[in-house]
C-alpha cells in the first residue's frame, strides 16, 4: 500500500493527527537552523561577550530542559534504533 494512502487514512479516522504532524514538521524546519544561524554569528564576531552568554545560555538548566522536551516531543525514536 501507499504511503500517502495510509496518512490519508490515518488523518481521516483521526483528523487531530494532521495538527500534529504539521506542528512536528514546522518545529523540526525552523528550530535546528535558527540555533545553527545563532551559533554561527556568534562564532563569527570578534567580541567575546556573545560567546560568553551563549554557553551560560546553553549551559543552563532551563535550555536543557527545553532541548530535552523537543527532542521528547519531535523525535521519534524507536526501541533498538541508534
């Protein structure tokens, strides 16, 4: 069978499923290449006080959690995967 065919059907019996797949979708397009673009002005200019907030911010109880949860939320990963 399709794939399309089995979202189709999936989305139809359970018409939540397409919110959430759409909010998985945009979370894992924007989130990854907004902190890339973040950590790479900061890498790129020449004063050291950016860099030293980003790695507070990074290395803070709250960025983790909120790193950990994204991941929870909008990875899936299944047992016996690496």
């Amino acid at each position: 069978m399709d794939l399309l065919l089995i979202v189709n059907e999936l989305v139809a019996k359970w018409p939540v499923l397409s919110s959430v797949l759409l909010v998985v979708g945009a979370l894992r397009l924007t989130i990854k290449p907004l902190v890339s673009i973040v950590r790479s002005v900061v890498e790129l200019t020449p004063g050291k006080t950016d860099d030293l907030l980003l790695d507070k911010v990074e290395a803070s109880k709250v960025y983790k959690g909120l790193c950990w949860v994204l991941d929870y939320l909008t990875s899936i990963k299944l047992p016996g995967a690496k």
